[in-house]
C-alpha cells in the first residue's frame, strides 16, 4: 500500500515569471475511525517512524501535516507577505474559498482575493434579505437584465451583496453550450467582469506548475519512507 500526502502549493506570477513560493504536505485521516488514513489500524502502527527533536525543521514539517490546509493556506500567505512579497489578488478556486480565507484577506489592505465559490448554501444578504446563490441567480434573472461579453460569448450579473459583514462583490457567468452558472468572488468592489476573468485565468498557472513538476522534476516520485526525506 502507498501512503500518499496531499501536497498545498503557494505560487507568484510577477506577469512574466511563475515563481512557487511555499508549500506544505498535509495527511488526512478520513471519516471512518476504523481505517485511518484509509488504512487498518495495524497497518497504520508499523508505519515508519522516528524521534526528533521539536524544534527540527522534520518535526515542524511533520506538526503542520495535521493543520487543515485552509489554515496551512493563510499561514503561507501571512510568511509571504511578512517576507515582502507585494500581490494584487489572491486566486483559489472553489475549495478553499470559505469564510475564514475571506475574512484573512478582507483585513489586508493592500491585497484582494479573487476565486470561485460553489453554489451551494452559503448565505449572502441583498437588501433585506437573505440568499443562497442558486436564490440569488434566479433573483437576478427576475430582476435584471443579463449582460453578455460579446468577445467570449459569455452571459452574466454582477451584484454587490454583504457576506457576513464584508461587502464583496459576485459574478454569475454562463459560458457558451453549458447550461450550469458559476459564480466569482472578489472583494474589489471596483472591479470589472472582463478584469476579473482576465486575471483569474492566471490560476490556471498552478494546473500547469503541477503537471510539469510531476513530469520533469518527479515531483511525488520518492520512494523514500522517511517523511523529512519526502519535505527535502
């Protein structure tokens, strides 16, 4: 059985240079108690394993393996920019956009985020009133009139709601010969639709990072057991 690590990526793209900048490995340890890990629990227990001494960069390593990689996510942001990195956006698609990522950047001036968010429950207040983002589609389908992006085809509203005392703004966008809405977030209450795809298009630099890691550089190819080994 291979026992595999999620790996968490941190990347700067300067608009020449895609630079990645941090990284973290996280182990997850799934619902089911009876299989942690997706192993039994004997399985589990002759894992490889060692001492270390707390302050080693291994046990650091091996400490923020548990964190959650939402937290994992705003610590590494939090380094980059106590380490002087400047950005203009934040990009993460749907998985990590949440309420604690959104309050993390809302609280830094100098920065914006930019991302999708699923459609799913997560309530946004217009008006008096309280939606989730299928009500709100429909909300915007009976009461204003859909904009289209005449270069890519591309239907959408924009509207500015709050979102647990933020003010951000969403845009509902429906590409050509699909029939599903998705739906941006941002922040930046100045920002428009043919900006905000322009520059979320970029993210898709990470995908590309990714596949040529993993064919050029065996980027999770080490057969080592040791876990420091697989850090270095």
């Amino acid at each position: 059985s291979i026992l595999g690590f999620k790996g968490l990526f941190l990347a700067f793209w300067d608009g020449v240079s895609f630079i990645p900048v941090d990284f973290s490995l996280h182990n997850e340890k799934g619902k089911n108690p009876e299989k942690p890990y997706g192993l039994s629990k004997q399985v589990v227990g002759k894992r490889y394993n060692k001492n270390r001494c707390p302050e080693s960069p291994g046990a650091i390593r091996k400490r923020e393996m548990d964190l959650s990689k939402i937290t994992s996510l705003i610590g590494m942001v939090d380094r980059a920019i106590k380490r002087g990195l400047k950005a203009d956006y934040l990009l993460v698609d749907s998985w990590f956009m949440c309420e604690e990522l959104i309050q993390f950047i809302f609280r830094k001036p100098s920065m914006y985020i930019l991302g999708m968010c699923k459609m799913g429950n997560a309530k946004y207040n217009f008006g008096e009133k309280s939606f989730d983002a299928p009500r709100l589609l429909k909300h915007c389908q009976q009461t204003m009139k859909v904009k289209r992006l005449r270069k890519l085809k591309i239907h959408y509203y924009v509207i500015d709601v709050d979102y647990k005392g933020m003010e951000v703004r969403l845009f509902f966008t429906q590409y050509p010969n699909q029939t599903n809405w998705n739906v941006l977030l941002t922040d930046n209450m100045q920002l428009k639709f043919s900006e905000a795809l322009q520059i979320y298009q970029i993210r898709w630099g990470i995908e590309v990072f990714y596949k040529e890691s993993k064919q050029y550089l065996q980027l999770g190819k080490c057969q080592s057991n040791d876990f420091d080994a697989q850090i270095a």
